[in-house]
C-alpha cells in the first residue's frame, strides 16, 4: 500500500451491525453498532441511519443518540444537504403519512401531509432543493412548490407521476414525467422553471422507461429512454435512446450510440464528461464531454456498470451475468491501470481517496460462499474475508480532502524466462488475437463527427486480408460487318 489510510467499513451481516478498520481480519477487531442485521442503512461521515418498518435508530459510532418507533415504517430518504429526514408511515390499508423531520435531531418540522397512495418506484414523493429553501411534491395532476411552508406555485402537469428536481441549483428547474403502462397510452416530457411556468415540453412515443441524469453541478441533463418492446424484433431487451437537453436551444437531441440496449450512463464528479456503455455484446464504453462530444472509446467488451472514483479513476465492469471483469482507468491520461476480475460480485464502492475498492458477495443475490475483498486499484488483494450470510459493505464517508494524485507507476521485477510448456488453445497468441478481434477494436480517440457505431464486415483474424474479388469476364461485342 503506498500509505497507511485509516479508512473504516460498515459491515452488516446476520449478527448485527459492525464498524472496522478496513484492514480488520477478524471478529474481534469490528466494533457493534447494532444487534439487528435486518435493517437498512444511511451510511455517513458522523452518524449511522438504522431503518427497518418498526424503527428508527440513529448512531453516532460511539452510542446510540435517538430512536423513534413506527406503526409501519414504508421508506425513508436523507436530502441532498442532509438536513431533513422525509419519512413515510402506512398507518392502515388506505392511508399513508408522509412526514418531514429534522436531521440530526430527529424532531418534527411540523410538516405532515396523508396520502391515500403512492408509487414505490417514484419515491421520494416529496422532493427538496439542494440548498432545502423549496420542497416539491405532486398533487392531483399539479406540482406544488413550497418555502417556508407556503405555495409557491401550482402548474398542472396532467398524468406526470415522476418528476427529478435540479441539483445545485439555487432556483431549481423540475422535470415531470409520465410513463406508458395500461391505463397511460402517452408520454409526456414538462420541465417547469421556478416561476411554474413549463418551460420546455414534449410528447415521448413509446415510453416505458426513463431515467433523468443531472450532472453533479446540475447544468447538463441526460434522459434515458426505453420502452419493454422492440418493433424492429432486434432486441430482446426492447428499444433505448439516450437523449440530450440543450439549455440555451431549449430542445432535445439523440446522443450517437452503438446499436442495442443502454447499459449504463454515468457523469464524473466533475460535471466534465461522461461516460455511456451502449450496443450488443461486446458493448462499446464512450466517453463524451458535457456537450455530448464523443471524445474517447475505452473499446468493445462484455461491460455492463461504471464506477467514477474521486474523478481520476473510472471502472468498467461487467457484473450481474458477466465474468466480473474490472478494468480501471485513468481518466486524464486515457490510459488503463489495471485489470482484475470479480466473479458474481454484488456491489463494488471505491474508497473515499480512490485507492483502493471493496467487492463483495452478499445475500440475497448469493446465498453461498459470501465474502468481499479489498483491492488496491492495481487490482492487488489485500484482504479477503468470509461470511456465512453477509448482507452489506461500505466505507465510511471521510472529512479528509484527499488530493488527486495520478498512479503510482508498478516496480517492475525481473523474471525468469519461462520454460517451454504445452500451450492450450485457449491461451495461443492467435486465439487471443482472435478474440480481441471478436471483442472489437482497442481503446482509441474519437475524430470531429465521427461515427463510431458502424460495424467492420472483416471477421478474419489481425493479419490476415480477405480474398480478393476476381474481376468478372467482360466478352466484346463482335463489331457487325458492313
């Protein structure tokens, strides 16, 4: 390791909930926080949000400080600022109360709103600025904006269920939107500005899905778009688009991508670039900036998920049903650091100095041999630890602002040369090489307006051409005698 970082884990397995070094190699050296493992985590820099549908346990690593007791506690949410608590109780079979409560201390805001129902997946149903000076919420097909507990505005947004408010943003614009299902046969696409006014709309044809990305500073906007079938019968996974918002045109555009699903879609901390793994298997990992610009393409490869560090590094991965390959990249330099594999890994976070990351195998997805490993980002084990049911791993989030250091270059050692030994097929420089072709082209920057989605009609190996087309016999015509 090239310094000794006391970064911690929270662990949470069948026993309870614990705290430890990230270095710990035993029982005995986590600390307990809490008996109960069923419960869900709110994992911060001084304090530990435990949840379940009976309780509320807030912990400060040393004791616990506050607990409050529910009926049947649904879901809860932390803001952005980390200000206020928004939670919500099922009180009976009709009624839900939505409740806004102080953070740290736990103590009611006076807010309380019932609700006779609400969708799991558009939670949280009340939503704040970053800066908590408004609250959004949607009402009998309107948005309501609130300060100080008072309305702003009321916009009506019709059948819009969904909507993703503005980050970093003092005067937040909010996007509303709806999606097909049985009784909706149309999509729509409001963005309202501060004044309720829609600013921008427009109808989305064959939306089942959608996803709004901010960027980190909040002045660049991604929609991701899907819908479940596919009319073209090319997909099994139906039809994606990823779309861009233009602020200063007001109006959307299609980003260029491969043909096929949309993997993933993540932006750098920095709000600079961004990173979209799109196509069919091998999917292809692009880079763009902040003006949709394609920049840089990392290569084909069976990827599916993109974890940013603190900005300089980047993994590619490819989890769930793939090899649980990780490629980590510089993202200044373009170039990879390393490469490492994790097989039927369930989650992956970096540290908080971007050194080092932690894999693990936990239950539910796995049942059986749960574990997780720390890694430096060369892809060196450092320590591997393993559980009869392990249910979560986390880093502590720091209160130190690590500096962003390129990578450490690898002290290279002299080896033997190796003796001669049976090559298997597989590991033949030919089938490696016909491999990499079959995975696609290597890592390589974009031109100006290229058009990186078109596919090479060559499926020979590197080094060898395709025949040549032999040239058609032309017969003359016999010219006519006179």
């Amino acid at each position: 390791m090239e310094q000794n970082i006391p970064h911690q884990l929270v662990i949470r397995n069948k026993n309870g909930v614990y705290l430890c070094n990230m270095l710990a190699k035993t029982d005995e050296e986590m600390q307990l926080i809490n008996q109960d493992g069923n419960v869900q985590l709110i994992v911060l820099e001084n304090h530990i949000i435990m949840f379940n549908k009976q309780s509320i346990k807030l912990h400060d690593y040393k004791q616990q400080i506050k607990e409050l007791e529910f009926t049947n506690l649904q879901n809860i949410h932390l803001t952005e600022s980390k200000q206020h608590l928004i939670i919500i109780d099922k009180l009976d079979q009709q009624s839900f109360q939505l409740q806004i409560l102080m953070f740290p201390s736990l103590e009611q805001k006076g807010i309380n709103f019932n609700i006779k129902s609400f969708k799991r997946e558009a939670w949280p149903i009340l939503k704040y600025s970053s800066d908590d000076q408004y609250y959004f919420m949607i009402q009998n097909q309107k948005l309501h904006c609130y300060a100080d507990n008072k309305c702003v505005y009321q916009t009506d947004i019709g059948n819009c269920d969904y909507f993703s408010v503005q980050p970093n943003t003092p005067k937040p614009l909010v996007v509303c939107y709806s999606l097909m299902d049985f009784n909706i046969k149309e999509s729509y696409l409001k963005i309202v500005d501060i004044n309720g006014k829609i600013k921008y709309e427009k109808k989305l044809h064959q939306t089942s899905d959608l996803e709004v990305i901010w960027s980190p500073n909040g002045q660049s906007l991604l929609i991701n778009k899907g819908f479940h079938e596919d009319n073209t019968n090319k997909s099994y996974f139906g039809q994606n688009q990823v779309l861009f918002y233009d602020f200063p045109k007001n109006a959307l555009r299609e980003l260029p991508t491969y043909e096929g699903p949309i993997h993933h879609v993540e932006w750098s901390p920095s709000s600079k670039e961004f990173i979209l793994l799109s196509g069919f298997m091998p999917s292809g990992a692009v880079m763009y900036d902040n003006t949709c610009k394609p920049l840089f393409e990392f290569g084909k490869d069976h990827k599916n998920k993109i974890i940013w560090g603190n900005g300089r590094f980047v993994m590619i991965c490819g989890f769930g049903n793939l090899d649980g390959s990780i490629h980590i990249w510089d993202a200044k330099t373009l170039k990879q650091i390393s490469n490492n594999k994790y097989k039927s890994a369930s989650l992956c976070h970096w540290s908080p100095c971007s050194r080092y990351y932690v894999c693990a195998k936990v239950t539910p997805r796995m049942n059986v041999d749960n574990q997780y490993s720390l890694f430096d980002y060369h892809g060196k084990e450092i320590i591997n630890r393993k559980f009869l049911e392990l249910y979560d791993v986390q880093f502590r989030p720091s209160n130190i602002k690590f500096e962003e250091r390129p990578p450490t270059p690898i002290k290279q050692v002299q080896q033997e040369p190796p003796k001669k030994q049976f090559i298997a097929f597989a590991d033949n420089p030919l089938a490696q090489q016909m491999r990499a072709m079959k995975a696609g082209e290597g890592a390589r920057v974009l031109q100006v307006d290229e058009t990186f989605g078109k596919q090479s009609n060559n499926n020979y190996p590197p080094g060898y051409e395709p025949p040549k087309e032999k040239k058609k016999r032309v017969r003359k015509q016999k010219q006519q005698q006179q």
